[in-house]
C-alpha cells in the first residue's frame, strides 16, 4: 500500500472514532436530561455510565420520557 493510501485510510478512521464519540456525548447529555428526576431520586451521585446502568436496573420505575431516552441510546 503507498503511503498516501495509508495515511488516508488513517485519518478516515480517526475521523469516524471521534463522530462516535460525540454522538454518544450527545446521547448521554439527552439521557441526562431525560432522566433528571430519576437520577436525581434513584441514582444520587453516580454519573455517566454507572448513571446509566442504575437507570437500566430501575427501568420499571422510569418515566416514559426517561424510558424513550434511554431506549435511544
């Protein structure tokens, strides 16, 4: 493979890693928001992905709202 190949090939993939990144920044941010009050009540002081993971073990207790937003992401 020439080099040039190579190079582009590298920054497509550094480029689609970073798109995902911020597209799940951006689906935890509407998770957040969401799921504010469920957090707030079932979830005090865990963040990101524990936030998460103790909104998924309480789903029965979600909103529908906070339900629709954790379904997304």
């Amino acid at each position: 493979m020439k080099p040039s190949v190579v190079l582009i090939v590298a920054l497509v993939a550094g480029a689609s890693t970073q798109v995902q990144a911020q597209g799940r920044e951006h689906v935890n941010k509407q998770v957040a928001e969401a799921c504010k009050g469920e957090i707030q009540q079932l979830c005090q002081g865990q963040k990101g992905k524990e936030a998460e993971q103790c909104l998924r073990n309480n789903e029965s207790k979600l909103s529908s709202q906070c339900k629709g937003a954790l379904t997304k992401g």
